[in-house]
C-alpha cells in the first residue's frame, strides 16, 4: 500500500494514544518539515507553502512501511506566535505526551543558514525533557551553513546532527529511522 493521510489531530479532544510506531518531526514554521515529509513519503500528502505558519494541526502520515510520521504545526512565527503558543502548550504537548511510547524518534528540524533561535533551544530542552530520542535535521543545506552552527549543537547542546537538503538521497533520513524502529 503506498502512503495516506492517517490522522489528524486538530483539537486536544482528539488527541489519543496510538501505538502505532511514529517519527516526529518539530521545528519552526517555513523550516522545510513538510517538504522532508513529502520527500520521504514519495507523495506530495503534507501541506508545504512559502507562507508560514498555516498548518494549524498534527497531521499524521502512514508510510509504506506501516510507521507514521508526524507533523507538528510549526512555532516561532512572529504574527501567528500566540495562537501557536496555545496549540503547542495544549495541543502538541497533550500529544507528545500521550504517545511517547510509541514516539522513537523525534527530527528537531534547524534553518541552516540561520543562528540558533531562542525558539529553537527551548525546543531542544522541552525534547530533553521528555527523555525522546532527538536528532537535529539542520534543513535547507543546498544553502549556505551559518558558521558555527553544527558545533553549537553538538558541543553545548550535545544534540546529534545531520544535513539535509534538495539533494540529500531519502536512504540516507531513512536509514536513521530503521535504526531507530529496530
Ligand atoms: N533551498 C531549500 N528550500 C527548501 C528546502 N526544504 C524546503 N524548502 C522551502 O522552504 C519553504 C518552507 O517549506 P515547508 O516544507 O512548507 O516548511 P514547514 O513550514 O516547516 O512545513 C518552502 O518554500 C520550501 O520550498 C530545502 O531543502 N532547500
Ligand atoms: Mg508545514
């Protein structure tokens, strides 16, 4: 069966546990999470536009392999930041906490070219927090590197990095996720 639009969490009412096995994918809004969805599910299912902040709910994609892949609404983004502060204090967070058993692994996607956010290190710490597996997806790397940036990560955030961009091969996020669902 090729991959579907499985679920979609748009209130904390329906939000439940599923055991299925799930990839999470967290970042700011325009980061590119949808567009490495889309990539990796070989269909254009999750919902990518130049305009920021416009998915509002957790969508939840099956895959080929029978595991899903989550889409988190993004945050970080000014004009939208209080209505996204109440869907990620409510809504996300009720979610992540209800499947973290089912959660193996969590992809905190990072804007390459840019500095670490404030957004983006409380993000880090709420993922601490919660004891999940983390990689950090440092996005956009047909782009120029903001300087720095990988070894912030790695030695003061102790986070495990690796790049993608429009040229990184599916195999190479993939072989990550076996790892993780093994
Ligand atoms: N250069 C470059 N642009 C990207 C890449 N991934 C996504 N984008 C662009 O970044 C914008 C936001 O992407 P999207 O996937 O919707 O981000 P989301 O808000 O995190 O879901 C879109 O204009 C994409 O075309 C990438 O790897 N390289
Ligand atoms: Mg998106």
């Amino acid at each position: 069966m090729s991959s579907f639009l499985y679920k979609v969490v748009a209130s904390v009412d329906s939000v439940s546990l599923i055991t299925t096995p799930q990839i999470v994918f967290i970042g700011k809004s325009n980061v590119g999470k949808s567009s490495l969805i889309n990539a990796l599910l070989k269909r254009k299912l999750a919902y990518s536009s130049k305009t920021p902040g416009k998915t509002r709910a957790i969508n939840l994609f099956k895959t080929e392999q029978e595991f899903l892949l989550v889409d988190v609404p993004g945050y970080g983004y000014a004009k939208r930041s209080k209505d996204e502060r109440q869907i990620w204090e409510n809504i996300v967070d009720l979610f992540l906490r209800t499947n973290v058993s089912s959660i193996k692994l969590v992809f905190l996607l990072i804007d390459c070219r840019h500095e670490l956010k404030e957004i983006d290190i409380q993000a880090i710490h709420y993922i601490k927090s919660m004891n999940l597996n983390n990689i950090v997806i440092l996005t956009k790397s047909d782009k120029k590197m903001h300087s720095g940036l990988r070894e912030t990560l790695e030695s003061s955030y102790t986070m495990e990095t690796i790049a993608y961009g429009k040229y990184t091969k599916n195999t190479q996020i993939y072989s990550i996720i076996n790892k993780y669902m093994s």
